[in-house]
C-alpha cells in the first residue's frame, strides 16, 4: 500500500481495480459528475447529513466520488472514510476537500468495493447513489454487503440507496431518450443531461446511457457526449434476499429519503440493514 498526498491506493488490489469496474467509464464521469449531481443541493445529501447525526465514530462511505456526499457529512464534524475504485473521481474529491480545509476529516482510499479488506470497523457504512447497482450481478452485490458486514461493529449499521425499479418503465422498455437535467452556464450556454433505458428482465440490467450535449447561447449544439450506466437493479424482495446472504437484516425500507413507509410510487429505496449477530 502506498499513499500519493491523501490517496491511498492498495496495490494488492490494483489487478481487481481494472478488471471488476467496465461498466461505467468514471474517468469520463469524473468530468461531468459534479455540473449535473452537484449542482444543486440533493435532498440525498442532507438525508445523509442528518441520518449520521445518530452515529459515533468515523463513517464509511462506499463509492465516495467526488466526496458530495463526505463533504456534507465532515463539514458537520463526522470523520469519513471513503473508498472509490476511480482514480479520477477521488483525485476530484481530493481538491475540493482540500479547498474547503476539510482533509483532517476525509481519508480517500483507491480500493474495490468488492474485495477492499481496511484496518477498521465502522458504526455506519453508508453506500449512496444507486452505487450497489453498479455491480454486474446478484454474486457481486452480495460480496460488496459481506466486505460491509466485515467492516461493521457488532451494533453497526449499513445504510444505501437504490432506485425503485418501476415495472411499468420495464416492461415497456422504451428506449427513447428523457430529459434529466438543464444546467445554464453563466455565458448564456447550456448542458443537458439526457438518459435512455434499456431494460432486461432475465438479467434484471438496465443498460443505460446518460447523454450529455452542449449547446451554444444561440441554440446550436456544440457537442454530444455518449456515457454508459449499467446498473443491475432490486426490487424489495431482492433487497431482502441478498441482505440475508450476506447476513444482514433489513431493519427498515423508506421511500426517497424519508421515513415514510415503501410503496411503489417511489423513487428510491432506503435500506437500513444490521449485521445478524449469533444468538
Ligand atoms: C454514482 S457515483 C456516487 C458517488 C458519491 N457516493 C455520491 O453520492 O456522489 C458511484 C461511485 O462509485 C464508484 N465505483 C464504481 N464501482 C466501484 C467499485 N467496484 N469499487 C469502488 N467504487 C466503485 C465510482 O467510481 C463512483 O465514484
């Protein structure tokens, strides 16, 4: 292991690093992450902000990118600990937690969440921002919870989100592109964040695309970007299952960053899950 300014990165694990993250390129998202999902405050970020309230102790956030959500957490006194397996996206982290005066309370480790093995147990391990889906399938869902289960104290509690699958939007499966977001530039230029779904229900994949365009204060556009998001998707049930597997117990689901009961008119899913202790 070794430890470039506050990046540490862990050579064992450098192999698993390239080969295990191909289906989202962060070195081109590690461009674009922050103008179109930090742009604007997230109700995410302020639910994390304030779920971390009831914990002590340093917080491990799996995923940490470009520190959005970190940020928020240390600029309430939490120390975090973040893991990424994007060099590009914590080298981002890296310069605005140094421009806030915030590296005392951040560590950024280069490592995999599905094989990273820290010196540390944590009261709260958090993964946010569908980061569980990121992974190609049920087995390496279930590895990344047993590396958190790993990490987690004996009253420890792991807290993620994910998006609710709408089975309407599956089972239709349009491939047409939506719009997600319009960013005005000061000089009158604009980006637009599009996306397009394709959705399998063997394989429960979606592979999306984010569409990113750039468009000159007269209208034209300036240019076109393509980037992919693969994600493999949960339904409750799977949540359940693979929490289980990976001997966890889910204590609650709420919808989109609130405590208000699951159903399926909601966007997202909060998970709160413990570790399942011997009797
Ligand atoms: C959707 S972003 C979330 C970033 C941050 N948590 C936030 O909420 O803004 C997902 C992050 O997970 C990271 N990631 C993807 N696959 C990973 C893996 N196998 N191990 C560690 N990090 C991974 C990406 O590099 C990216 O920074």
């Amino acid at each position: 292991m070794f430890i470039t300014d506050r990046i540490i990165i862990n050579e064992k694990f450098k192999k698993y690093i390239k080969i295990n993250v191909n289906n989202m390129n962060y070195k081109d998202w590690a461009e674009w992450y922050d103008i179109f999902y930090s742009s604007s405050e997230h109700q995410e970020e302020k639910y994390y902000q304030k779920i971390s309230e009831d914990f002590e102790g340093k917080i491990l956030e799996i995923g940490i990118g470009t520190g959005r959500i970190a940020i928020k957490l240390a600029e309430i006194g939490k120390n975090v600990v973040g893991i990424d397996s994007s060099i590009e996206m914590i080298s981002k982290a890296e310069k605005k937690i140094k421009n806030k005066k915030l590296s005392k309370k951040i560590s950024l480790i280069n490592a995999n969440m599905l094989n990273f093995q820290l010196n540390d147990k944590f009261n709260l391990i958090i993964i946010p921002a569908n980061t569980l889906l990121l992974c190609e399938n049920e087995e390496q869902q279930i590895n990344v919870l047993k590396n958190c289960v790993n990490h987690l104290t004996s009253k420890g509690v792991l807290i993620f989100n994910v998006y609710y699958p709408d089975n309407e939007m599956i089972n239709e499966n349009n491939k047409e592109e939506f719009l997600f977001n319009t960013i005005n530039l000061k000089n009158g230029e604009r980006y637009i964040l599009y996306g397009k779904n394709d959705f399998n229900i063997n394989t429960q994949i979606n592979n999306g695309i984010q569409i990113i365009e750039k468009i000159s204060n007269k209208g034209n556009l300036l240019f076109r970007k393509k980037l992919k998001v693969k994600t493999r998707y949960l339904f409750p049930e799977d949540i359940i299952k693979i929490c289980e597997k990976s001997n966890l117990v889910v204590s609650s689901m709420t919808r989109d960053f609130s405590n208000l009961p699951l159903d399926e008119s909601s966007e997202n899913i909060i998970i709160f899950a413990k570790k399942i202790t011997p009797q």
